[in-house]
C-alpha cells in the first residue's frame, strides 16, 4: 500500500482521543534476564514509558498477566491465550476495543521500544486516513516495518483469531499489504530496541549525550 513521509505527519497537536491503546507486557523476557518492563530508563520503568508515549489516546488496555503491574489510568485486559506472543495480545486487545468503545483503531505497544513519543503515534494516526488501510506502520531507517509499535483497526480481529487458530504465531502477519499503510522518515531514536542489558545501557547513553527523545 502506499507509503508516507513521517516529517510532514509530525506537526504535532493531533487529537488522539480517538485512538483506543493496548500495551503488551509480561512476556518471557528471556534475552533480557528479568522483567523487562520494570527495567529502568531515565527515571521510568520501561512500561511507563510505553504509556506515556500513549497518554493522549482515549481508551487505555494493559494486556498482561492479572496483577502483575500497576498503571494508573490504564485497565487491565488478560491474555487470552498467554504465552504465545504479541499476535495473540493483538486479538485480546481489538476484542476489548470493540467491546468498549465498537470499531475504530488501536494502537498496539510493547515495551521494547522505550524512546517512543507521542509525536510517533500522532504520525501514524494521520496516516491513517488512506482508502482501504487497516494497519499502519512505521518504517525504519533500514526500511523494515515494525509491527509491534503500530496502529490495527478492530475489523482485523476475525482474521487475527482465524490466523491463531490456525497456528499463525507472527505478528507481522496480522495485516495484508495491501491494507498496510507505511511511514517513513521518522527520527532513528524512536527505534532502539531493546532486548537485553546492554542494549538499554547503550540507548541510556545515547539519551544521556543529548539525543531526543
């Protein structure tokens, strides 16, 4: 589908109350040691974070183990099929989307991506508008799309539940491309990814020497 510059989208004061947010959290964390949500950056856990990014939004959903993390102003989903994986947090969070609010779109955040902004969902939701789009996401600099920080419209989910039931684990398949709307040109920062110690001692320094976010 069509791709978007990201530059010209950033202008900012876009409403997001509109726009229903699911983070997932309370994976295995295998490559990083402990829970990484509760791992630390500048001040703020890595959940924190998350959902500041998303703070605008008008429905907020915490898809994540009952119990496990406290978030003001965010309600707590369960995992409807726990252990397998952001596609499955996808179905839960449109079913409770729906359930909430009816259809429209979700933006769906984990937490591996701490240096997220408003500004980078504010770029996506004005891309949303294109004919046909039910998913829209970023691009980075190497040109590769990032599932796991993206928005899915809520008329996704049988097709979500169907790919699952059929042993579909991949999030990247959630969406077919030609639904698929991509952005470009956004700032690099926003896609350190963190997925072991070192990867958030490294992104600390960067944000330490004066990088934004």
């Amino acid at each position: 589908m069509s791709r978007l510059r990201g530059a010209g989208l950033m202008s900012g004061g876009l409403d997001l109350s509109g726009l229903g947010a699911a983070l997932t959290a309370g994976g295995r964390s295998s490559r990083f040691g402990t829970d990484k949500a509760l791992a630390r950056l500048g001040g703020r856990t890595l959940l924190e974070r998350a959902a500041a990014s998303l703070e605008g939004c008008g429905v907020r959903l915490l898809v994540a183990p009952p119990g496990r993390y406290t978030l003001a102003g965010w309600e707590e989903v369960p995992d409807t099929r726990p252990g397998e994986g952001p596609l499955a947090g996808l179905e839960a969070a449109l079913a409770a989307a729906t359930a909430r609010r009816g259809a429209g779109w979700v933006a769906l955040c984990g937490v591996d991506q701490p240096a997220l902004t408003p500004a980078y969902w504010a770029a996506l939701w004005a891309a949303r508008t294109a004919p046909g789009a039910l998913a829209v996401q970023a691009l980075d600099p190497q040109g590769r799309a990032q599932p796991l920080a993206a928005l899915y419209h809520t008329a996704l989910r049988p097709s979500v539940t169907a790919l699952l039931d059929g042993g579909e684990r991949r999030l990247r398949r959630a969406a077919p491309p030609e639904a698929t709307v991509t952005v470009k040109g956004l700032p690099e920062t926003f896609f350190a990814n963190v997925n072991r110690p070192e990867d958030l001692a490294a992104l600390a320094r960067r944000l330490g020497a004066g990088e934004t976010p």
